[in-house]
C-alpha cells in the first residue's frame, strides 16, 4: 500500500538516486538528506548568508528571524502546544544533554539530592549526569545517582519498579525515548505516573525525532534533546526543548557566539519535509522493514537479534522496533561481518555501540533503516547473513 508512496519519497534523496547499487542501513549513525534540505541550505548561503543578532541590513535581519521562528518551528514539531517553553539550538543530541546538565541541572542540586539516570542507554545519556555528579562531589555536595531500573526480560525500563526508587530527594530523571541499539520503545509515556507530578523528566529523543510522532504534551517530559543529523538535517545542529514549568529556565552560559545558521535552516527543511512526508507513515514503513530484519534474521541458524525476540516472548509492551534491529552472529566477529556486509554494498554499524555502563562487550552488528530503505535492501542484506553460516563452518 506504502510502496508507491515509498518509491517517490526514495528518489528524493539525492545520494541514494546516485548509488543504486548500495543499501545504506545506518541511518541510526546519521540520516541521509532529501533535496529539500540540501537546496535551503544552498539558498540560504547563496542569497542570504549573514551572521545573525549583529547586522541591521536585510540579510541579518532575515537570518535573526529565520533562527528565532526556527524555535517555534521546533516546538511544533515537538507537540509543544502552547506551553511555557524555551529551544535552544545546539551542535547535537551529545552538546544538548551537557547543556541540560551544566547550565540548569547542576544549579538544581544540593547535598544529599538524588537523580535517576539510565545505565544501559547511550553513554552520551550517561557521562553527562555523572560528570555533574563528579563537578559537585569535588565542591563537596554529595549527590546520589541512582540507575534506572531495566526489565531485563524486555530491555524496556522497569515502570512498575521505578516507583519504589523515587524519593523526597528525587530531583531530576533521564530516559531515552528510543533505543538506539535495541529499538526499543522505551514507554516513557509510562515516566511521569511513575515518578510523580513534580520531578523534571529529560528526555533522549535522538532516535525518535524525524522518524515518527513525538509529543511533549502526551510525553509530559520537561526536556527534549535531539540531533538534527539523524532526522534529515545537517551534522552540526540539534536542540534542546524545555518546559519552565517544573523550574527555572535553561540559563545557557557562554552562547553568545555565532550559531549554525546553515544548520538552523536545515532542520527547519527537514522538519517541513517529514510533516510533508508524513511521520505516521514513515514510522509505519520503517518499522515494517524492521519487522521483515528481524523475522529474516531470527530464522537464521546462528544469529541472534538483541533485545526484543525475548520481549516479545516475555509478553512484554515492547511490540515492536523503531527502525533499528541490532543482532550477532553466534560463529562469525561482528566486525567481520561488518566487513563481509561492506564488501557487499551494504553499510551497517558493527562493533561496538556507546554503552557505557553496560558491561564490556556491546559488540554487535545494528542495521538501521529510514523512509528511503527497501524491502529489497533488507533481503540483501539478509542473504549476505545467511551466507556467513557458510562461511564460519
Ligand atoms: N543519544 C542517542 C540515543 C543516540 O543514538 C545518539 C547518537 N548515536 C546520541 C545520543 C548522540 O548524538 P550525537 O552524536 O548526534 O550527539
């Protein structure tokens, strides 16, 4: 039904037209662009290229004001429906989270406080917290970090046990809306009930944004951190939403130097171009090719898919992946298999995956997809696994 619909949207994006013979499947490292995106940002440097905040000719004044509707642009896109609230631009989904730790958490917290923090999630959802935690301790404020409870059958966080670690003491949580190995939805809709009506929630939402729906009104979150490159934009850009509701502004310190203009332009492109798209339907496609990636890996003989084979089992709410589906191969070295893929026209992302308080070995091979992967890129790739059987006996 999609598939028409598919194969228009496909040929808008410029480097996969020219590379017929690949199959990129790394999208969850950095999104390709559509020409949409790649012809604002072409205009915007050839016909209105100024520095923003500075100037008062035309061109300055159109960069100023192109930057600040980006902000409103930005809160759309978010489901922000008319809250009190506040977008910052950033380099990333990275720089985002050291924002909202060193500019606001960090002033927030007093001896003897306690955050909840994921462990098993991207490191970048990590470092950030334990790093203020570091900063404080050396000031001699003593704050306690407490991990996030994971179900371990499904990989999704354990809701009904978050309750019980959520104190008087409890002043900020972090949870990430996708997984960006397993794919998982992480059911954070299921946060705010759990932790109360007054702790600040900062949401993860590298993985989600530009690739289907995300509402700060049904999510009740008071952050919002992404990148841009990952939904369709320019590397180099992202952004940070925050409600003023439960505390005081983000402060951003030291920001009065010159923004990624570009960069602001091409979000706004790329967000114009997936409500155009269509995020429900992108979601539908991609996780459509996810289903087909796990099932077609999960017959198999020697492969292993992380994460929600077992949810699934488990009866969990886990249903299904959010356009990544990461696996091993019981006889053959992810990396290798890597190699083997590449060789074969085919990138994924093998090795390691910036867990960094999941144990040693995250090794594995992640295939990713967005709106402009095929049924027939999963197959190839598919066949390629299939063959490494072969290959490792
Ligand atoms: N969080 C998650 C869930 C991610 O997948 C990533 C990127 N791999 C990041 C944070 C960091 O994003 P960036 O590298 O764009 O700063």
């Amino acid at each position: 039904r999609l598939a028409g619909w598919q194969r228009d949207l496909r040929a808008e994006f410029p480097i996969i037209a020219a590379n017929p013979g690949l199959a990129y499947l790394d999208s969850a490292a950095t999104a390709q662009k559509p020409a949409a995106v790649l012809d604002a940002v072409s205009a915007f440097l050839t016909s209105g290229n100024a520095n923003v905040g500075r100037g008062s000719y035309p061109w300055a004044t159109a960069a100023t004001a192109r930057v600040e509707s980006a902000r409103e642009r930005v809160k759309a896109a978010l489901g922000d429906v008319g809250d009190d609230s506040s977008v910052e631009f950033v380099s990333g989904a990275s720089h985002g989270l050291r924002m909202v730790a060193e500019d606001w958490l960090a002033d927030q917290l007093a001896d003897g406080d306690e955050i909840i923090v994921p462990f098993g999630d991207h490191k970048a959802n990590l470092l950030s917290w334990l790093d203020v935690r570091d900063a404080l301790a050396r000031r001699g404020t003593r704050v306690e970090v407490v991990a996030m409870p994971v179900d371990p059958a499904s990989g999704d966080y354990d809701h009904r046990a978050l309750p019980s670690l959520v104190t008087e003491r409890t002043r900020f949580v972090a949870a990430t809306h996708v997984h960006h190995v397993f794919g998982a939805d992480m059911n954070v809709h299921r946060l705010r009930e759990a932790v109360g009506p007054h702790v600040p929630i900062c949401l993860d939402a590298a993985q989600s944004v530009g690739h289907r729906p995300v509402s700060v009104a049904e999510l009740d979150v008071d952050f919002v951190v992404f990148s841009g490159h990952k939904a369709l934009a320019l590397p180099g850009v992202g952004a940070v939403w925050a409600r003023n509701r439960r505390g005081p502004r983000l402060a951003p310190r030291g920001w009065a130097g010159t923004p990624n203009t570009a960069g602001v332009v091409s979000l706004v492109a790329a967000l114009d171009w997936l409500d155009r798209a269509g995020l429900e339907r992108i979601r539908e496609w991609t996780t459509a090719l996810c289903v087909r990636l796990s099932d077609g890996l999960s017959a198999l003989r020697g492969v292993r898919v992380l994460g929600c084979q077992d949810s699934l089992a488990a009866g969990s709410t886990v249903q299904r992946r959010e356009g990544i589906v990461t696996f091993r191969h019981e006889h053959v070295r992810s990396d290798d298999l890597g190699f083997v893929l590449a060789d074969e026209g085919i990138m994924v992302r093998a090795d390691s995956h910036c867990q960094a308080g999941r144990g040693a070995d995250d090794r594995a091979v992640r295939a990713s997809v967005h709106v402009y992967n095929t049924p027939e890129e999963v197959d190839r790739l598919l066949a390629v696994v299939a063959r490494c059987e072969g290959m490792a006996s």
